[in-house]
C-alpha cells in the first residue's frame, strides 16, 4: 500500500480565506478525565480531498451522492513534469483499458513550507476527452484543477459537464508511474461540497 495522502495538522499551509486547521484536546487525561477527546476544525478542501460537483456547480449533486465507485478503481499514475495545463495529450500512447481513474504527477512537493501560488491547470478539454473513455475520476498533486486567481473556473465546470470528479493536493512525490488500484475514502459528510480523504494506491 501506498499512502497519497498529505498530512493534516495546524502549521499546514491553507487555501487563502479558508477555515485553518485547528485541533485541540481539551479533555485530557493528564487533566483529571478518563480519555484523551480532540476537537477538530477546518475547511473541507483541507489537505488531500475530493471535489463534490456541487462545489464549482451550484445544480451539481453533492458528496453523499456521489457513488462509492467514483472512488475507487483501477488507476493510471502519469508523469507530468514541466507542462502548464493538463491535456489529452498527455495520454498519447496510453493504454486506458479497464483504467476509471487518471492520475497526474506534476511535481508539487508532499509537504508545502508555504501554500503554493502557481500549479499545473486542468485544461477544459481533458474532462470531456476522458469521460468518453470511460474514466469517471481524475486526481493531481496541484492544490486545485483551476489556478489561483480563477474566477470562472473553466477546469472545474468542463469536469462537471462531464461528469468526472477531482482528486486534489495528493502526495505524490514517492509514486512511480503505472496501473494501480485506487481507494479514496472521503469523509461521509452529508450535504457537503467536499471533504478530506484518506487515499491510498495498490499495486495490481
């Protein structure tokens, strides 16, 4: 098993505006109770985690009914290096048969000292080039499909014209390229735009 996951704790970096990460004990054994009880607090595009269309699509469903499969399945890990945007051509060559996720290495490192400003984008094209492929998931290393200072978000609205989910901020820098099997549990939050996932990748 292989853990994609980044790790959370306060002194993460955060999306600029987001609700930081904040975990406290404030029930302690060493203070007279009979258990260690931690509170938690932070936004749900913390970390490692998972897009519901609801979040970039105001008609979109959201994370609880998004099916189960969406996240998990056979899985193509692919190098990315030193390209702007995510393209259909960077699957040139590529065997998806049997392949539901795609997975882009661009680089980004598994621990930022400081929230990056600048990341490899998902281009409007590669959803629909996808989703006709039968891969209904793609993840990346970079913070979001669409960069910093989006507004209209083209990445996130041609994913869900397609029907494909995202996979953001995974940890990548320890994972070679090739066919894997894909289990990504997101938090079971009801009515959610998002949640923080736990991801780990199988050899096949």
């Amino acid at each position: 098993m292989i853990d994609i996951t980044r790790a959370i704790h306060n002194a993460a970096p955060n999306w600029i505006g987001d609700t930081p990460v904040n975990y406290q004990t404030p029930v302690k054994i060493s203070g007279g109770a009979t258990a260690n009880i931690g509170s938690i607090s932070m936004s749900t595009h913390t970390g490692t985690h998972v897009d519901a269309p609801w979040h970039y699509d105001d008609a979109g469903i959201k994370l609880h009914e998004v099916p189960l499969e969406t996240w998990v399945g056979t899985c193509l890990v692919l190098n990315a290096f030193g390209v702007s945007s995510l393209t259909p051509d960077l699957l040139e060559g590529q065997d998806l048969t049997g392949v539901s996720k795609v997975i882009f290495k661009t680089g980004q490192p598994n621990a930022w000292q400081e929230f990056p400003r600048i990341w490899t984008i998902t281009d409007p094209s590669l959803p629909p080039f996808l989703a006709a492929r039968g891969v209904n998931l793609i993840g990346t290393d970079a913070p979001s499909a669409d960069a910093l200072e989006s507004k209209d978000l083209p990445g996130h609205k041609a994913l869900a014209q397609s029907g494909v989910c995202i996979l953001e901020s995974l940890a990548l820098e320890h994972v070679q390229p090739g066919k894997y099997r894909l289990i990504c549990l997101p938090l079971n939050l009801i009515g959610a735009d998002g949640a923080p996932a736990r991801v780990i990748l199988e050899g096949l």
